[in-house]
C-alpha cells in the first residue's frame, strides 16, 4: 500500500505536477471562497472559457501564452463591463453572451493549424504531467499574489460578501474591490491553464470552497478546508492517473465535485440522523 502512493512521486514530472496542483489549490481556494460566497461562479466559468481566444492568438503566433491569456481576460473583464453598462441586458446575458462569443473564436483560431485537436485538447484540459520548473515558479508566483492580495483587501471583500451598500457606507469602495476580485479569479484562470487547462480550473475555483461551505460558517476556516479538499483531491487524483493511466486534470477535477456530492450527503444523512434522534427523545419525554 504505501509503494502504491510513493512509486509515482518519485518521478520528477510527478513531483512538478504534485508542487503545481498544490499552488494552484490554495491560490484557487483563496478566491474561490470570494466566488462561492457572491455567487459569481457563471463569471468566473466564463472567465475561464474567455481567456482561449488569447491563449489561441499566442500559441498560433509563436508568442506567450501567459500574456495572451491576461490579454483575453482583461478584455473579457471589460467587455461584460461595457455590454452590461451601456445597454438593456442584465450582467447574466452580457456574460453569456461574451462566453460563447469569446470560446468559438478561440476554438476557430486554433482550428486554423494542422494538429488541432491536441492542441486544443492541450489548452483545455491541460497537461499536469508536463509542467517545467518554469510554469512551477509561475504558479508560486500567483499564489503569493493571491495570498498578498487577499490579506490586504479581506475586509472589503468580506463586507461585499455580505453587502455591496454596506460595503459603500464603510467606504471599503466596493467597485474597486469588485474588479480586484475578478481581477485574482483572472490570475489563477490565467497561471493555471497549463496545469488543469481553461475547462476543468473552473472545478478548483468552485468545487472545494463549495464543499468547505458546506461544513464551516467562518471565512478563514472555509479557505483552510477548501484547501484541504483540493491538496487531497490533488494527491488522490495524480495517484490513479498514474496507476490506472486515466487523464490526470479531468481526474483531479472530478473527484473535486464528487467530494462536494459526498460531503454533501453524508452531512444531510447526519442532520436526519440528529433530527430522529431529537423527535424520538421528545416523544419519550411526554409520555
């Protein structure tokens, strides 16, 4: 049992995708908590989708992918921005609208090169057994960002968690923080697309700050199991890739959101448990 867990990891593509998994994790955790209390998990999916056009643009140019996925998140940003500013559409349609619009035109660039299927299969999903020491140092670097920026501006967020009024009335300038927020979601979509891909970073940000939710109230103790829940999902799912050659970010993806279904009921089966418990003590009690 134990060779079955420390066989794979002591190869060093393994070590590199364990190292970039768990970075990512608690860079996703840290803002994903932010997401799942301010129910903007349809933005942050279309985030991740919208970053494809400039990734595309970089990869067919020969460029650099980070910098083509911080340039098609900020005019993602800024288009959901202007559509629901200046016209009739709620920020539900204009994120919809520029989900759609933003993913088939990185789907056609790319289809414009001779191997596209890889390479879209690459962009998508990504390639975690692939990760160099430099994609490492880039993820470092995120989490550091993140955890930075989340220290310095946790009140704000805290306070526009709970209400964007309240938020103005404290003077915490909830527009500002607004856009930060968004702005680290477009950090860990952006420095992370090479390790889960565009389509399944959406499960890190959503799947274990959902399941933290689910069994804790405080928000620092939300982060700190939702970290716990991705770093075990992290492990687990680079153990049966690896064993059973199964794809390892669709792998580590799907335990994420089969760990919140888990949770979830074993947390409803204790609650009726306590529930039955609590009537047939009062039933005996009256007679």
């Amino acid at each position: 049992m134990l060779e079955f867990v420390t066989e794979p990891f002591g190869f060093g593509f393994m070590q590199n995708a364990l190292a970039a998994g768990l970075l990512t994790v608690v860079a996703a955790s840290l803002v994903g908590t932010w997401v799942v209390m301010r129910g903007l998990t349809f933005i942050t999916d279309a985030l991740a989708h919208g970053v494809l056009p400039g990734i595309a643009v970089a990869f067919v140019l020969g460029g650099n992918l980070l910098v083509g996925a911080a340039v098609s998140a900020a005019v993602m940003i800024a288009g959901v921005s202007l559509a629901s500013a200046r016209s009739r559409l709620g920020e539900d349609a204009a994120i919809g609208l520029l989900f759609v619009g933003m993913l088939a035109l990185g789907v056609v660039i790319i289809s414009r090169r001779g191997a596209y299927a890889g390479d879209l299969t690459t962009i998508l999903f990504g390639d975690p057994l692939g990760v160099t020491p430099g994609h490492l140092r880039t993820a470092a670097i995120a989490c550091l960002v993140t955890v930075v920026v989340t220290v310095l501006l946790y009140r704000p967020f805290l306070a526009l968690s709970f209400s964007r009024a309240k938020a103005q009335v404290l003077g915490l300038r909830p527009g500002l923080a607004h856009i930060a927020m968004l702005a680290l979601v477009a950090v860990v979509v952006v420095t992370s697309f090479r390790t889960i891909g565009t389509m399944l970073v959406f499960a890190f940000l959503v799947a274990p700050p959902a399941t933290a939710a689910l069994v804790s109230r405080r928000v620092p103790v939300m982060m700190a199991v939702s970290v716990l829940v991705g770093g075990a999902a992290v492990v687990a799912g680079l153990l049966i890739s690896y064993h059973y050659a199964t794809a390892t970010a669709a792998t580590i993806a799907g335990l994420t959101v089969s760990t919140f279904f888990v949770v979830l009921a074993v947390r409803d089966t204790a609650a009726r448990l306590i529930a039955h418990r609590h009537a047939a003590r009062t039933r005996a009690a009256a007679h």
